[in-house]
C-alpha cells in the first residue's frame, strides 16, 4: 500500500505525543488499539475505494443471486479481517514508540 509509511508515522506521533496514556498496562493498551481502531478506518477504507471497482466487476460475473451475496459477504469479511489486524498491528507499534520515549522505567 502506497500509504503505508504515513501511518506508520501517524502512530509513532501518536505515541510521543500521548506517551502518558499509552502503557504496557491493561488500559494503556486498550487506549492504544482504540486509536489504532479510529486510525485504520481511513486506511481500510482506502484499500476499500481501490478494491472496489475490481470488486464489482467480478460481482457481476458471478452465476447467481446467491453467490454474488456470499461474494458480498465474504468481501466485508476480509475488509473486516485487515481492520483488525492493522489495528493490532498498529497498536503494538504505537506502544512500542511510547516506550522508546518513556524508557524502559516502569511509572
């Protein structure tokens, strides 16, 4: 993806600027994949408006009703897949940046 290393930037940002509420405890890291959550939706939604035109041409070739709707299905499935999978991703890289800030010291 073409905007891969603005996002990766995004959450070392994210993580100097809020190094005082993402921590290596059990809330910091809920704190940290709900950025990361808000973040990736404008990221999944990018693949989603590349994807999309190739998506509909195949939709079109499919043999009925109900294999285009499992089609459909099956596209909101992987959508949903790389949404959660960029957003843990990206949590564990905002962590790993508030600790490169905070230092190894435990608060």
């Amino acid at each position: 993806m073409r905007f891969h290393f603005w996002y990766v930037l995004i959450h070392i940002g994210l993580g100097v600027v809020g190094y005082q509420y993402f921590t290596f405890t059990n809330i910091g890291g809920i704190y940290a994949f709900g950025v990361s959550l808000f973040v990736q939706a404008y990221a999944v939604f990018e693949i989603y408006r590349e994807a999309n035109p190739r998506f509909q041409m195949s939709l079109s070739e499919a043999e009925s009703v109900k294999a285009a709707e499992q089609m459909k299905v099956d596209f909101r499935k992987r959508l949903a897949r790389v949404w959660f999978m960029r957003s843990c991703m990206y949590a564990l890289l905002t962590l790993l940046s508030t600790m490169a800030v905070r230092g190894s010291s435990v608060q």
